[in-house]
C-alpha cells in the first residue's frame, strides 16, 4: 500500500518542480537576468574597420623584379572530374588567402614552372603537359612543391611524376576504398582516427610506395592503401592526395596537403566552436511521447525542462558553451497576415532568460516554421507541408511581428542573427531581411549543399550580410558529419553545430535510441572537438560573425627570412588567427606581434595581436 501512495504523489512533485523552477525563471527575469545588456566577447565590425589606405593588390601593384608568385593551379575544362575538383580547389586556396594563377590547360598556354614556388595538379590527364613534366620534376628537384591533388590517367607522363613521387608500384584499376584512416598527427582529429564511407566506389590508385615516403592517411581496411603521402625529392617536395573524391565535405584534407608543400604554411582561420539551439524558444509541444515514455514516463513539456535543458545546460557549464538560441513565435501554417502575437509567453521566458544568463544569444527563426519563399519557389517535392508567403508584404511582416515579439519579451538582446527553417532561403526573402531588417548582421544556414538549402562559404556578401553556416547537425553525427567536422577543424579551425528540441520526437533523427543514447553521442562529440582543437574559441552565433569578418577580410603577406617567417597582416583590425605548418623548422616560442601555440606535430595555432608578426627559427 505504501508504495502505490509514493507511486500516486510523484506527478505532484513534477508538477511542483515545473512550479519551482518557473518561479525562479521569472524572478530572474526581474532582477538580474535582464537588469542589463551581454557584452559579446567579440563585436561584429563597422566594414572600414578592415580598410586600408593602399587598397591595390599585389597583382595590381606587379611583382618585384625577380620575385615569384606562389601557386600555379592548372586544371582541365575538358575534364569532368578537373570540373568537379574546380568546384572546391580554387576556393581552398582562397580562403587559404594563397595568391594563385590559375591555368586551364584545355585553352590556355603553361606558363614557366620558374616563376612559381608551387604548383597545384588539379586534372586527370598529364599528356596535356607534354615534354613539359620533365622540367617539372627538374623543377622540383631544385626546391619546387607540387600538389598532385587528383587521380591521374596513368599515361607515361603521369607514371614518370608518381614514380618521382614515391610510387614503387600502381595497379591496373582503381581501389574501392572503405573509409579514412589517420595514421599519425600531421592533420587534427584528437581520438578519432578513422572515417568509414556511406557508399564507396573505386575512387584511389592501389600503390606501394617507396620507404621513404612519409604517408599520413591510408584505406581504413588491412590493406591500408596510401591516400595521403609526401616525399622530398632532392630539395624540392611532391605531395599526393591519393583520395579521388572531391565533395565539399573533403575540403580540410587538401588544404592539409597544400599546407604540407614548401618549408612553412601560414593560413587564416576563424577559430570559433558555436552551438545553436533551432526551433529554441518555441512553443513546447503538449501530451506524450512514447519515446519519453519508454525512459522517463513523464509528458514532453515535463521532459524538455526537468530532463532536456538541464542535460543541455550542464554540458555548455562543462565546456563553457554560451548556447544560441532561434526563436519560433508558433508552429502554424499561416503565409497571409495579420500575424497576431502568442500570449502564452512563460515557457519563452523560461528557456530564454536562462539561456541568456548563462551567455547565450538569442536570435531569429521564423514567425513559424515556413520558410521565407514566395509562389513559385521550387520545393523539388521534398517539403509537402510548406506553403509560400502570399507577398512580400507578408513576409516582411511575419519577421516584423517576431522581432516585436522577441524585443518585449527579451529587451536587452540586438537579435543579430537569423536562421532559415529548414535551412531554405529563397533570393526575395534574402533581400527582404536585408531591407527590411538591419539589425540582422549574420545568416547561419548549412554549409554542405542540398537540393534546396540555402548553402554558404564563410563570407561578408557584397551587401555586408555575414555568411556563418553550420557545418553539422543533430544527435545522431554519423561518419560522414564526423568526418566533415574534422576536415573542417583542419581549414578553419571551426566547429558549428545545431540541433533541435524535438529531435528527441522524430525517429528519422533518432528518438527510438532514447535521449541517453543521444545525449551521450553529443557529449561525445562536444568532448572530442575540445580535445581536438585545444584553444578553439567558444562563440555565439554572432562573435562567430565576427570572427568570419575578420577572417574574411585579413590578407597575409608571407615573408621567409633567414631568421624565419614574417607575416604582415592588411586590413587587420584589432585580432587575427592563423594556423601555421612548419615543415622544416621549428619556431621559437617566444614571437613578436601575437601568441603561437602547439596543437599538434608541426601545426601551430597564431593569434595576431598586431599588424606584423615575426616567427624566429629555434636555434
């Protein structure tokens, strides 16, 4: 009889705790929480904070008599898989902030290899370079560095280049590689070494190499094909990326390649770690689930606060995350105004306050979940249950009736940042936020490319909206969001992940797993991006705009000395940050102008505290 008495109180001590924990909610909203304005650890930037008085580049101003430029990147028009390397090359070396001439072998004439210090081989056949590859490796024998970042034909020209770049033996056919395997420190990835793919095809030259190849990445089975190797060849360097797969996702794995030619590579990166919060605040769904059920036997507005947010809450006190939340107002389908405001606000201030009282940012959503897309907008019949904005009227007012919203409910917040539902943005509500709403700073949609997402590069656009997508999503972080994580940690140093409340309702995104299996996947995620990247940054949504600006913006000048490495830094503002690969010395720990620190091997990570710093050689 006792136990059934226990057993009959314990939803009153839910519903007491709710009641508790509401009450504090709201106290704080009238004192502490909201008694004044979160200073961000880093401003977003007026533009001319990153202008200069001398505004030409090199390539206008020309080249000192003698000196060389530092990439050729060729590739093959003719080609389509130069094609589908074009689509990513040229924007790692941009982004890089490495100066490069490209050549398309298929229209334009080779220029001479002496007035390069590296060459990228971004096409498949080498018959196109003639007689011409022998003074390439003649070229590289005297100090040159050459890429060969795609799988070649292997013609006689391309088998005389990968024997001088290590290759004992090439197979007939190609190699169905499984997945990636990390076989010493050259790239970051903390603990996890090994990357299994979703659908493998014959994409990697089955090689042995010589043994004095230093090989860095191999086929993830037991016959650890080489997939990333360099070689010195006399004084000069060959570097092999031996993958065959060129998505965007694959982007960190070159640029670690090109870091690896020369004696030393200095490039800018954003250095930031941000976890936004989607679909938060928004209204709590009422009645059951039968996943919560399963664990916790409690309702789903009792789990989100007793279990979900705590959870969530201790895992940024661990880290020192300073969550960004996007506001939904209401889940309707409604594209025709009036828009009318909720009232049913406790929740909202609930979650948000406390957000913000621990550092958070709060930013924009969506009135409701429907994209900003008006009639005509292509869905590709993969969004049924969206509808589009009867005008541009109506979607202007739909935002305008959130930020009133969120402005009485959250006084002291800019609301910087906006986040499309689903990722999709149509060009006209693209150039109604900005228009219309010019407290929006940032846009944070994805960075992988879907049929109809909103995809980004970390940018300013020419209308001064800073591009800052998320690179990640969820709980379930498969191989290939791991992976990509980790290729993005070695071109930008950034991790960006989002995830959504009711991700825990949804089987496609795994609620069948139960909230501590998923919760566990994402500590497990959060604990490995802070092992891996040790000094990486934990921003809100808009310091990571920040941080974009001013990597967007710095342009490097690189200088090798005798000494070591100088770096002037154009349209420097107040702080930059470089990752820094020193091949074949080692730096001083003491430098002029910033900080350096070790993360792994022969990679550094700078922190630009002037205009001009200076490396020394450790004598």
């Amino acid at each position: 009889m006792k136990k059934q008495k226990k057993k009959r109180y314990l939803p009153v001590l839910a519903v007491f705790g709710v009641f508790v924990l509401l009450s504090i909610a709201l106290l704080g909203r009238n004192n502490w929480v909201m008694s004044e304005k979160i200073e961000r650890k880093i401003q977003i930037a007026d533009a001319d904070a990153f202008s200069v008085e001398d505004t030409e580049t090199e390539t206008e101003q020309g080249q000192d008599a003698g000196q060389k430029e530092e990439c050729l990147y060729l590739w093959d028009s003719g080609d389509p898989n130069s094609e589908i390397l074009h689509e990513q090359m040229p924007q790692i070396l941009h982004d890089m902030k490495i100066p490069f001439k490209e050549v398309d072998v298929q229209t334009e004439a080779l220029p001479d290899w002496n007035d390069f210090e590296k060459v990228v081989l971004g096409l498949t056949e080498y018959t196109t370079l003639g007689n011409q590859i022998l003074e390439l490796t003649d070229w590289v024998s005297e100090g040159g560095s050459v890429l060969i970042a795609m799988i070649p034909a292997m013609d006689m020209e391309a088998s005389w280049l990968m024997q001088r770049a290590g290759a004992e033996y090439i197979g007939s056919s190609l190699y169905q590689t499984p997945g990636l395997r990390l076989v010493d420190e050259r790239l970051l990835h903390g603990d996890l070494d090994e990357y299994m793919l979703e659908e493998p095809f014959e994409s990697s030259l089955s090689v042995a190499l010589e043994p004095d190849c230093q090989v860095h990445m191999v086929s993830a089975d037991d016959n650890q094909v080489p997939l990333l190797w360099e070689r010195k060849v006399d004084d000069g360097r060959i570097v092999v990326v031996n993958l065959g797969i060129y998505d965007k996702a694959y982007r960190g794995f070159y640029s670690a390649a090109y870091s690896m030619l020369g004696d030393v590579c200095a490039w800018p990166v954003i250095n930031a770690a941000t976890f936004y919060l989607d679909d938060f605040p928004s209204p709590v769904p009422s009645g059951e689930s039968s996943y919560i059920n399963a664990d916790y036997n409690m309702d789903i507005k009792t789990f989100y606060m007793q279990i979900w947010w705590k959870d969530i809450c201790e895992l940024a006190e661990k880290y020192g995350i300073r969550y960004t939340g996007m506001v939904i107002e209401e889940y309707s389908d409604q594209v025709e105004g009036p828009f009318t405001s909720t009232s049913g606000v406790t929740l909202f201030q609930y979650f948000g306050n406390t957000l913000l009282g621990n550092g958070g940012e709060i930013g924009f959503h969506g009135y409701n979940h429907m994209p900003l897309c008006l009639s005509g907008f292509d869905y590709m019949g993969q969004f049924d249950s969206y509808y589009p904005f009867e005008s541009y009227g109506d979607m202007r007012d739909s935002v305008a009736e959130l930020a009133s919203f969120c402005k009485r409910l959250f006084p002291k917040e800019e609301f910087q940042v906006y986040v499309p539902p689903s990722n999709i943005l149509s060009e006209e509500g693209r150039s109604m936020l900005i228009s219309e709403f010019p407290q929006i700073k940032a846009i944070a949609s994805t960075y992988l490319p879907g049929n109809v997402a909103y995809d980004q590069e970390f940018e300013v656009s020419e209308e001064g909206i800073i591009e800052t997508p998320r690179t990640i999503s969820g709980y379930l972080l498969d191989e290939y969001e791991r992976m990509t994580a980790t290729s993005e940690l070695n071109l930008h140093f950034v991790s960006s992940h989002f995830q959504h409340p009711d991700d825990v309702l949804d089987v496609d995104r795994g609620a069948e797993l139960g909230w501590e299996t998923l919760f566990g996947r994402l500590s497990d995620y959060v604990d490995w991006v802070y092992e891996a990247a040790p000094g990486i940054r934990s921003l809100t949504g808009s310091e990571t705009a920040g941080a974009v600006q001013r990597f967007y913006y710095v342009e490097p000048e690189r200088k090798e000395t005798e000494e070591g490495l100088e770096i002037s830094l154009k349209r420097f503002s107040d702080e930059a940050w470089l990752m820094v690969r020193f091949n074949d010395w080692e730096p001083q720990e003491e430098i002029e102008g910033g900080e350096l620190t070790h993360l792994q091997d022969n990679l550094y990570l700078l922190h630009a505290e002037d205009s001009k710093v200076v490396i020394k050689k450790k004598v």
